[in-house]
C-alpha cells in the first residue's frame, strides 16, 4: 500500500524543492532539513490494517554519480491511533546498496509477522551519502485477494497481436512481464491490440496486475478489456466485470513500479488462457505489463505437492530476521548476499519420489511495486540425507521468472 503524500507527515524537510516527497512512484524521494538519525516518515494506512512489512527504496535523482543516495539502516515503529507512544519494532538492516541507480528496492518483513497499525514510521538509522527515503506498506491480503495469487508467466508463453519493430517474444517490445524493464508496445496506435498470457493449464482466474512501461513512465493503459479461454482457438468469455470485461485501470504515470490490481467482479473463472486488450492509453503506442490473479489453491501443479513447514526449511544465510518461504505463507526467503550458490534446504520428513519443485514470486499482493531480484536460474539437489545430496538429471535450469531484471 503506497499512501498519497498528503497521507505523509514528516519529523522534517529539506528546503530543497520536491524534498517532500516519498511515495513509491515519486520522482525524487524525502530528504530531512538535518542529516541526523531519528529523522522519519509517517504513512497513515486509513484504517487499521495488518501490516507485515515495509518496501524501501532510495533517490531516483541522484543517478549521475552511479550509487544514489539511500538508507543503509532504519528503526519501524507503528501506532493504532498516532497518539502518544509508538511501539518500537526494531531497526533493520534495508539490504539496499546502489540506490535506485541500480534498479533497487527492498522488501522488509517484520520479523514477528504482521501487526496492527494504522500509522507506520520509518526512521533514519544509517544511510549512503544523505538520508533519501521513499516508503510503502505490505498489507496483509484480504478478501479476494487473499485467495489469490500473483503469476507472472514467463515470456515464452505470451503472445501479441504485434509488437513494435517486429520484435521477437520475449525480446525489446514484446516483453509484458511485470518483472520486465521494458514492457509490450503494440505495432499500431489503435484501441484493440492485445496480449495473451497462456497460464499453462486450466486455473481459477480472479483479475490481472497491469503496470505501464518499466522505461516511459509516461506510457501505460488506462483502460483494458479482458477476456478469457479453455483453448486459444476457442471463442473468449469477457472477464466478470460491470461493462463486459472493459475495466478502467486508474494508472497515472507513476513510474515503472506503479501497479493496477483489476480483480473481477463475481467469482473466479476457469480459464487457461487471459486476452488483455488496451482500448485507451497514455502515450504514442499501447503499452501494458501484466500478470495474473489465481485461486491459491490452483497456483500449484495438480501432483501430490509439498509445502514443508518453514520450522523443516534451512538456509544458506538470511538479510531480514527469520527466514521464511512456504508458498502458502506470507514471506519469501531473501539471502543475505547476491552470489550465486546462496541456497534454501526442504526436509520432506521421509524419503519420497520427487519429480520437480514449484517456484513463485513473492506474494505480495500490494500496488507499490514490481518484482526485483528475481531468481533466474537454479541448481536442485535432491538425497537422503543432508550430506548425501546429488545433482538432478536436468542440472541447473532456468526458471522462466527472469525478464532484464537487476538483483537488488
């Protein structure tokens, strides 16, 4: 949840223009007048509201130099009314290290889980050249989104009614990940030119995330009509909606993590294949990213899968608190260094037959951001005992989530 800046309070700012400024999609981010610890935001959520974690990210501005300015370290603290005493949460570590020159954010879970809040505020501990914050809230899900979850298919599987300069899929204009840094753009400046997400077999849709372009903040729909499918040749149903699948998607060119969660009105609809057609736009050209609402319970393959408890999961090391990554659960596991063999261990609790392992973006469900540092390629090991672990046959292999992304 990225609150509006007039829902933002500020222990001080710097008299620099835009200087009081820190949501997500801004331009710039917070500077305080004194580069002093214990300078803070304060974000009011409305209401009170199961927060389970904050998303952090440094200056847009200051990009010349290669490193932004950022913040190193923070102390969260949360209040239900803003009303005297703030309950101290801990300060953390934010894991940031180039500022948004290096396409940066940083998700930071709670480590005790989700608390009751309506105003959150993140203070200055340690920082990187100057203090410079821009700050969002992780919600906890509710409703129908809390029975969803989010797919990103990979690129191969989408197709296009056209794609700017010919591009081939999954290359230049024809990308339309949410994890892309660029994003489709149609060949024709017309209403209609659409993509199709292919989610592999037949799932329970609820609604789509669509952002704009990752490199034009001023490209982006907004309006789309959906539509859905058993079978590509089959004739498409129009999406659950109150104009035949045609939904507004109240994007405003906020940059390359603002996000539109579209859900459909009325139950899930079991579909295979999602058609997004942009039928008005900002910009020159069409231009959409896009992923998928799912039924939780469909999101994994239809085999005996199993979700081992985190209590049975080990890890080569952890940047926020206790590590966590049950695809049923709320967290996802982040290492504490971006080399790769940085690896997480499941015990099964008996020896079984495993055929392959399910991978997911991490649940977060809130508008305020895209997905950064994702896993490209892996290497599974599978053996009787910790000490007796082999390569699988297929080695390492791609996960089909990475699209141009920067680890973070």
């Amino acid at each position: 949840m990225d609150p509006s800046e007039s829902s933002r309070t500020y222990s001080s700012v710097h008299q620099s223009e835009n200087h009081g400024l820190s949501s997500m999609v801004s331009a710039t981010a917070w500077r305080p007048l004194y580069m002093r610890q214990g300078e803070w935001v304060q974000l009011d959520l409305g209401e009170v509201q199961a927060v389970t974690g904050v998303v952090l990210a440094g200056s847009r501005s200051d990009n010349t130099t290669g490193s932004g300015q950022f913040l190193t370290g923070v102390t969260v603290t949360v209040s239900r009314s803003g009303v005297g005493n703030f309950t101290v949460l801990g300060t953390f570590g934010t894991g940031l290290s180039g500022g948004e020159s290096a396409g940066e954010s940083a998700y930071l879970y709670f480590p005790d889980g989700a608390v009751a809040a309506r105003f959150v505020r993140v203070a200055a501990h340690t920082w990187s050249k100057a203090i410079a914050l821009r700050v969002s809230a992780i919600i906890e899900p509710t409703g129908a989104m809390k029975a969803a979850v989010l797919v990103d298919s990979p690129e191969h599987m989408r197709e296009y009614s056209g794609a700017k300069d010919f591009t081939q899929v999954g290359t230049g204009f024809a990308q339309s990940s949410l994890a892309s840094n660029r994003g489709w753009v149609a060949a024709a400046a017309k209403a209609g030119e659409w993509l199709k997400v292919d989610l592999g077999r037949k799932v329970d849709v609820r609604g789509i995330a669509v952002m704009g372009r990752a490199d034009d903040p001023s490209a982006f729909p907004t309006e789309v009509r959906v539509s859905l499918a058993d079978d590509p040749v089959f004739p498409e149903t129009a999406a659950p909606g109150e104009n035949d699948g045609l939904f507004t998607t109240g994007l405003a060119g906020g940059g390359r993590f603002e996000q539109a969660n579209l859900m459909f009105n009325g139950p899930a609809v079991s579909a295979r294949y999602v058609t997004i057609a942009v039928t008005a736009w900002n910009g020159s050209d069409p231009a959409l990213r896009v992923g998928v609402f799912v039924d939780a319970a469909e999101a994994l393959p239809s085999v005996d899968t199993i979700d081992p408890e985190d209590s049975a999961r080990t890890y080569s090391s952890s940047l926020h608190g206790s590590p966590a990554s049950m695809i049923a659960g709320s967290k996802a596991w982040t290492a504490a260094s971006t080399a790769p063999g940085e690896w997480l261990q499941m015990d099964l609790g008996a020896t079984r037959d495993v055929s392959g392992v399910a991978l997911q973006l991490p649940p977060i469900l809130d508008a305020s951001n895209g997905y950064i540092g994702l896993v490209s390629r892996v290497k599974v090991q599978v053996g009787d005992s910790p000490d007796n672990l082999l390569d699988v046959p297929a080695g390492a292999m791609d996960t089909g989530m990475h699209a141009d992304d920067k680890v973070g």
